[in-house]
C-alpha cells in the first residue's frame, strides 16, 4: 500500500520515473490524496492553454482522476488540517521558508498526515521537507525515490 505525493504522478506523466519504480507503483494498492490531486489540478488549471501541449496535458490528468476509485480516495479532515497548519508554520519558522515554500509545505503536511491517519506511507521523491516533516510527526512514514 502506497499514497503517492503530487510528484509521483508529475514525474511519471513526464516519463521520468525508472521502470523498476513504475512496475512496483503499478502492483502497489494505491491510495491518492485529494490535497495532492489539488495541487496537480492547479497546474493544470494554471498551464497555458494556448500551448501545444496543453490538450494532451488536460486529458492525462482527467484520465487519470476518473481512474481513482473513490474507496482509495483519502481526504484531510478538519484535525489533519489543523495539524498540518502547526506543522507548516512551524518548520515554516524554524527553516526560513520563503511564501511559496510555506504552501508546499502545508500541502506536503496534509498528504504526510492523511496518509499517516490511515496506516499508509507516502511515496515521495521530496527527501528534505517529508524528513522535516516527519520529525514533527514521527507517526507518519514515507518512501523516497
């Protein structure tokens, strides 16, 4: 059992993920976050779409939600919001973030605390901020690639 971070399924749409690790997301029971498949929604949303590419972009992602069952559909509730807000401002203080790192973070936070509600780790290729964050929360795990 897997809940893949927002760069999971950006790294494999832009096919940069290795076949070893496409074949162990492909076998894994996958759980999805509804804040990561927010933040892929935002770039989608925010990409140009005057640019050539943009059509096949869309259509990856819309595939790709309508594919999610919603039994593997993981929403923060409002004690994950709350905690993830803790955390996000605090490591937001305590490391200098910058504006747009304090978004990361939160969102990072909600999809580490979701998945640590539910007894499932995060598959990540975002090492430091998942390492920071599960010093506050050592009840979560992730997997970084």
């Amino acid at each position: 059992m897997l809940l893949l971070d927002t760069n999971v399924y950006i790294n494999r749409a832009a096919g940069r993920l290795e076949a070893a690790l496409r074949n162990v997301i492909d076998q894994a029971l996958l759980f999805h976050c509804s804040a990561a498949l927010a933040e892929l929604a935002i770039g989608v949303a925010n990409a140009d779409p005057q640019r050539s590419g943009w059509p096949a972009l869309r259509d990856h992602y819309i595939d790709l939600f309508a594919q999610i069952p919603s039994s593997r559909l993981l929403t923060p509730d409002a004690q994950v919001w709350a905690d993830a807000g803790v955390i996000a401002g605090t490591l937001a203080r305590t490391q200098r973030f910058l504006s747009h790192q304090r978004k990361e973070c939160l969102n990072d936070a909600l999809i580490f605390l979701t998945a640590a509600k539910a007894g499932i780790p995060v598959l990540t290729s975002n090492r430091d901020e998942f390492d920071l964050i599960q010093q506050v929360a050592p009840e979560g795990q992730f997997v970084h690639y």
